[in-house]
C-alpha cells in the first residue's frame, strides 16, 4: 500500500467478517415436535404408537347394549437415519500467524453448516412427506388471502389445525404488503434471532429464504430412501406443528487434537430423523413454471 509513492503500514484486523447463512425456521414447540426426542437414546429407530381412528356413531336409545370393538393401532416409524458431519484441518502453524482464534471460527462455522443442512432437510421432509396442492397459479397481493385461506380449509376439514405457515421471500413479501399493520411481529429475540417470525389470519408466519434457492434439499426418509426436493418451486408450506417429528440422536461439536499432523480437527456431528405423522398435517402450495 503506498501514498504518493510512499510505503505505509498494512494491518490484519482480528475481527472475522461473517458468513451468511440461510434463516434457521425450526424451532421446538414453535414449528416443530421433540416431544420423542428422550425415546432416541439408544436406538437407530423410534416407533411411534398411533391409534387407529374411530368416527363418532349416531345415538342409541336409553337402555341400549354396548357394542364392542376391538382394540386397534399401528405404528409410525422414525428412523434418525440423516447424519450431517462438517471437519476441518487446523494447523498450529496456521493458527499462530493469524491475529483471531482459528479453531474457535471454523468450529463455529462448522456449526452452522450442519445446522444449515439439517434445516434444509427438515424442508425437504415436509414437503416430499405433505400433500401438495392442486392450486399453481402465482401469489399476488390482491389473492394472497383467498390462496391463504384455501390451505387453512384444506388442514381443518382433515381435522388438523393450520398454525404455522413457512414462506418463502416473495409470499413473505406479499404477505407483508397485504397484512399491513394486521401483522404482529414476535418480539421474543432469543426465538427470532435468526429468522422472521409473526402472527397473521392466526397463524405464525416464518419467513423462510431457503425455498428461494434450494433446489436439491435432501433428506433420507422413513424407508431409508434419499429424497431429492426442489423447494424453489414452493410459495409456502401451511401445517401443524404438532405433526412434524424431528429428533436429534446425536449433536456432537468438539476441537479434537489430531494423530497425524501437528494442528486440531473442529468437527461437529448431528445424527437425526425426520417424520411427518401424516399427509395432512401439511399442504405445500406451489407455483407452476
């Protein structure tokens, strides 16, 4: 660096710029279920008990006899079959001649790598595993109510509740235009701190910019088959959180001295499952071409 031809001082600053990373949407008792999360210890697999479904009956007349019915269930397996593993090589030689801590950065940014891929195919899971909508035509401020409203039917007559609708940025957008001062932000930070998050027509609204770019979001899925999912083509997927099983087996960071060359290892490890309890828990509006 030179000033009029003359050679100044040149300074490394030990304050990492940051890297950008996609909004994290999934929160427990928010937007998703851990409540299996405990069962996990221990195994591959979790199976989930389900009632089989009975539909109410017309009344009999006073003094009647029951009538009796055999009990019934099936099961709904979970497998925490989707490990996401980032590790990265940090030399001594490396880490002493850079002014910040070098393993504490590519640690962290290990860190949301993973949960950047976990995300993604939380994604991935409601959509390949939600009924998808017949509806393609494109989301406008003058429809976005009436495309809103026809999910929320479509949820309620299956008897489930629509309480949470992940958008991409254009639905988000155009929500944002529609609702006005009808939208009520969520003001708790610790819960949006990565995302945006609030409440319109009574449902929670996060906006979600992953579908704005993601066109192979993966995840292996309850028959342990690798499901490749376009989440570009979606608007927004509406469903019940209560519905949407994601559980952690495994959630591993750790700086490992390494065996084989003179440095440290920043590794992070996160082995999960992912499960929809039924298609109707979710319906998933797309665009067409």
């Amino acid at each position: 660096m030179e000033y009029g031809g003359y050679n100044v001082n040149e300074k490394y600053s030990p304050i990492v710029a940051p890297n950008f990373y996609f909004d994290a949407v999934f929160q427990p008792g928010l937007t998703y279920s851990d409540q299996y999360q405990g069962d996990a210890e221990g195994a591959g697999a979790v199976k989930i008990f389900k009632l089989a479904a009975k539909a109410a009956k017309a009344p009999k007349s006073p003094a009647s006899d029951f009538e009796h019915g055999n009990a019934d269930n099936d099961l709904i397996p979970l497998l925490l079959n989707n490990l996401q593993q980032e590790s990265t090589k940090i030399y001594n030689v490396q880490a002493d001649a850079v002014p910040y801590d070098m393993a504490d950065a590519h640690l962290s940014q290990s860190v949301q790598v993973c949960r950047e891929g976990w995300q993604m195919s939380g994604l991935a899971c409601l959509v390949n595993e939600g009924t998808v909508m017949e509806d393609t035509e494109a989301i406008t401020k003058a429809n976005i109510v009436s495309k809103i409203i026809a999910g929320r039917k479509s949820i309620r007559k299956q008897k489930a509740s629509a309480n949470v609708v992940l958008a991409s940025v254009e639905t988000y957008s155009t929500m944002l235009e529609q609702a006005g001062d009808k939208f009520t932000p969520v003001m708790n930070d610790e819960i949006v701190r990565t995302g945006q998050m609030g409440y319109w027509l009574g449902m929670l609204w996060v906006e979600c910019n992953m579908m704005d770019l993601a066109n192979d979001a993966k995840y292996y899925d309850f028959t342990g088959t690798l499901k490749t999912v376009d989440l570009t083509k979606v608007d927004y997927i509406m469903y019940d959180w209560r519905g949407l099983h994601i559980v952690d087996l495994l959630s591993m960071a750790r700086l490992k001295d390494s065996e084989n060359f003179n440095g440290t290892l920043a590794q992070v490890e996160i082995c999960t499952g992912y499960r929809l309890g039924d298609a109707n828990y979710a319906v998933v509006k797309k665009h067409g071409a």
